[in-house]
C-alpha cells in the first residue's frame, strides 16, 4: 500500500498564501509606524547630541594649555 502526502495541493497553497497575504496587509501599518516612531525617536538623539557636542566644543575652544604648578 502507498502513502501519498496531500498536504502540497494546489488548493491548499493558494490558501496559505491568502492567508500570508492577508496578515500582511493588515500587519504591515502597524510596524511601519512603530519602526517611524522608534526611529524619529533615534533621529531625535542624534540631532540633540550633535547641538550639545558643538556647545561643548565653543565653550571649551583654547588654542593654549594653562599649567600650574605648586612648589
């Protein structure tokens, strides 16, 4: 007697394949405005730390060095 699998049917891989398709299309908003958000967000930092970074660099701008030392 064989077995024969009937998994692998035309049908059955056309239902899959409207099932994937139908999580995606109803996933998809979802993560694309969470990846925007954390992203803005990342986006956000980098802007802030490169403002802070020039401040830092105008207020410590000395072409000389002052050493003292205690005798």
């Amino acid at each position: 007697m064989l077995y024969s699998i009937t998994f692998w049917t035309n049908d059955n891989m056309a239902k899959f394949w409207d099932y994937v398709q139908m999580l995606l299309e109803t996933i998809q908003p979802g993560i694309m405005l969470t990846v925007a958000i954390v992203l803005v967000g990342l986006l956000i930092g980098v802007i802030v730390r490169s403002f802070k970074k020039t401040e830092d660099d105008e207020n410590n701008d000395r072409d000389y060095e002052i050493r003292r030392y205690n005798r």
